[in-house]
C-alpha cells in the first residue's frame, strides 16, 4: 500500500504486513504509525469509480463549439421561388377581394380573375 510520511510528505511504500503498526520513515527517519489497510472492497465488485460528470447540455456545447453561421437569404431555388410566387398570388386575391368589397370590380369580373389567380396556384 501507499502511505505518505506525515511528517516529511514523502510517499512511501509500505509492505502491507506492516500496516497498523509504527515505522521510521526512510526519507526523515522519523518514526510514524502506518495507517491500517483501508478495506478492500468485496472481490468481483469494482471499486466504485466516480461517475462521470453530467453531458453539457447540446445545445450549448453546441453553441460552444461552433458558432451559429452567419444568416444568408435563402437561395433561389424552385421551392423558394414558388411558395413566392404563392404568396404574391395570394396576395392579388385578397387584392380582389378589396376590389370587390369596394365595388370597384364586378362579381362576374372578381369571380373571372379569381379563376385565373386560382388556376396559376394550382399550377405551383
Ligand atoms: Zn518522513
């Protein structure tokens, strides 16, 4: 076993028959009690090891190890273009309805262009 001289510090080796009885240090030559054998623990029974710490949570060692990219405009690509393309037909529909509710257009005028907007959304 290990035991460290309580008087110099100095890490010894003792021969554990030793243990719980007084010896000299070699290093100082002073003499101290050895510490008996602390109990070992049962045989096939692992010493209990100190768990491991808790994960950080991911989203901040993720935060950590790689910044949040920088924020690009999406790019053009078809499903952006059409979900516009929606929206702006979207748009002149709800466009249309003012029209109608203002009675600035027809019924039959509203209800023909609606066609057409429809038609085009359903296209995308
Ligand atoms: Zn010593």
């Amino acid at each position: 076993m290990i035991a460290r001289c309580p008087h110099c510090g100095k890490k010894l080796k003792i021969n554990d028959k030793l243990t719980g009885k007084r010896g000299a240090c070699p290093a100082c030559k002073k003499p101290f009690a050895i510490p008996p054998v602390p109990a070992k623990p049962p045989q096939g029974q692992k010493p209990a090891k100190t768990p491991p710490p808790p994960p950080a949570p991911l989203s901040q060692s993720a935060n950590i190890a790689q910044p949040a990219p920088p924020t690009t405009p999406p790019k053009a690509t078809d499903s952006y273009q059409q979900s516009q393309t929606l929206l702006e037909l979207k748009a002149k529909l709800k466009q249309l309805q003012e029209l109608k509710n203002e009675g600035l257009i027809s019924n039959g005028d509203f209800e023909t262009k609606k066609k057409e907007i429809l038609d085009k959304i359903m296209e995308v």
